[in-house]
C-alpha cells in the first residue's frame, strides 16, 4: 500500500518528536550542506518542533564548508534557511582543513574528504553539548544500503529520520516541503571534494541505483551470503539479466564490503569474567 506524502510527514515528524521525548531533549542541531538530504531533514525538524509546540529556533542548522567546498553550495544553505527561517550558524572548517594537508601533504581527495567529514560530525557534537542537542543525521537509505558515507563522520548521529527513503523519494518529499529550486535541480554531491558527484563517483544515476536497491531488497536470503556466494546465486543471476552484469557486480560488490559500517564497534565481551591471581 501506497503512503501519501501527507502520511509520510506525519510518521516522520512523529518519529523526532518521540525520539525527543525517550532521549530528554528540546533541542536539535544538524549539518546543512546546501545538499537536498539535509534539507529535507531540517524542514521535517522544524515541522516536527512546530507539531509538538516547541520553539522552533530550537533547532539549529550549522553550515561548516571546507576549502573545497563550492561558494555555490553555501549560497544554497543560506538561501533554504532565509526561506524557512531556520536558525544558522556558519562554523567553517577549512583552517582545520588546511592544516590537515599541510601536516599531511601525501592524503588522497578522498582521505582528505572523509576527515573534513569527521570534522564536520565533531563540530556538531561541540554544538549539541554547547545548547544540549541532539545531532540529527541526514543520510538516505540508498547512501546506507551502499555504505556511501563516512564512519564517524555523516553517518554518526543520535538518529536518522529518512533511513527510510531512497534518493528519489527525497527528491519527491523536497518539492512537496519547498526545498528552493537551487537545491533541487542540482546533481547531489557528499562535498568531499571539489566538483565532486555522488552520480559520477558511483558510476550511475540515483533513479537507476534505486530501482536496483529496491529490486536487490526484495532478495532477503543475499543478505547473509558472502559476496562471491552472492555472485553464485540464482538472485544474482535475475538482477543481472535486468541490470547487466556491470552494474549488478558494482553496486553489490560496494553493498556488501560496505556493509561493516553499519554494524559499529564490536565489544571482546567474555560473561561474568573474573581472572585467576597469585
């Protein structure tokens, strides 16, 4: 059964208000990147504020570009927050940046993108304990089926209200919340980088990848196979003939090597240890 995007607002925003509630907090904080996830994730915040008749400058958008990000993408954020009148505060990163690839002249643009993420994520939880907030996190459920973000950086958060929806349903719920059209018609990029795509570095369109994640979904038995029992399957033998074998293999092959990010830190635990002494 189909949900109306009416239904889906009211599910999310019931979601923070509740998750509010059994955590103890009033206020949340967020990364605004000027990209559509995190847009979309701040208006259903402050709908969610507005819902329960909490004050909505009770949330706080934290705009922090590195030394590669575009001007463009700052522009953007601005705009979504002078539109909405969100609450905003620019916290830059890039001396930290700079200081980074002065102290380590050899990191790849991706090594130094996954740090200005974890910087990122830092700087929010500096300002979760400063107003005593919690970190909303802004990653969609194709970024986490595909393991496409960074470990301690965007995917750490106290909670996720879009792990649900894929890149093309974010689209969809953007229009209908009025995120302005200079985020929506722009191709999505994680920023780890300059003129870095998400569409370019994945190596195909969202549209395409969703209908794969959503079709490879719907195979429940892969997700306990290995990646070469995987390319052994009957499952991986029908998502080939619909995709090709090209694309199948790519997107499986970063599902499942990917797949650790999701599961965090595993804990040596021995029940009820006690050791022998002299």
């Amino acid at each position: 059964m189909k949900t109306s995007l009416e239904e889906l607002v009211k599910k999310i925003t019931n979601f923070i208000n509740v998750t509010m509630e059994e955590k103890g907090f009033e206020r949340l904080v967020l990364g605004l990147s000027g990209g559509i996830d995190s847009a979309v994730v701040a208006l259903l915040c402050k709908k969610a504020l507005a819902k329960s008749n909490k004050n909505e400058k009770n949330l706080l958008g934290l705009l922090m570009p590195s030394s590669t990000s575009s001007e463009e993408s700052l522009k953007d954020a601005k705009e979504l927050c002078q539109k909405h009148n969100i609450d905003s505060k620019l916290a830059s990163i890039e001396s930290m940046d700079k200081d980074f690839i002065k102290e380590y002249p050899e990191a790849s643009p991706l090594q130094r993108g996954n740090f200005c993420a974890r910087l990122r994520m830092a700087t929010l939880y500096y300002h979760s304990s400063l107003t005593n907030a919690l970190v909303v996190g802004t990653s969609n459920k194709s970024e986490l089926l595909l393991g496409y973000g960074t470990m301690h950086g965007d995917l750490a958060c106290a909670f996720n209200p879009i792990s649900s929806l894929y890149k093309s349903d974010i689209f969809v719920l953007a229009k209908f919340l009025g995120v302005p059209d200079s985020i929506l018609t722009k191709p999505p990029s994680a920023d780890l980088f300059a003129n870095q795509k998400d569409e370019d570095e994945i190596g195909y369109k969202y549209e395409d990848i969703d209908r794969f994640l959503k079709d490879y979904t719907n195979f429940k038995s892969l997700e306990a196979l290995s990646l070469k029992e995987v390319y052994e399957s009957v499952e991986f033998r029908a998502l080939k003939d619909i995709y090709g074998e090209s694309m199948t293999k790519s997107l499986i092959s970063r599902i499942k090597l990917n797949a650790f990010k999701k599961e965090g830190t595993k804990f040596f635990d021995i029940p009820n240890l006690e050791l022998e002494r002299d």
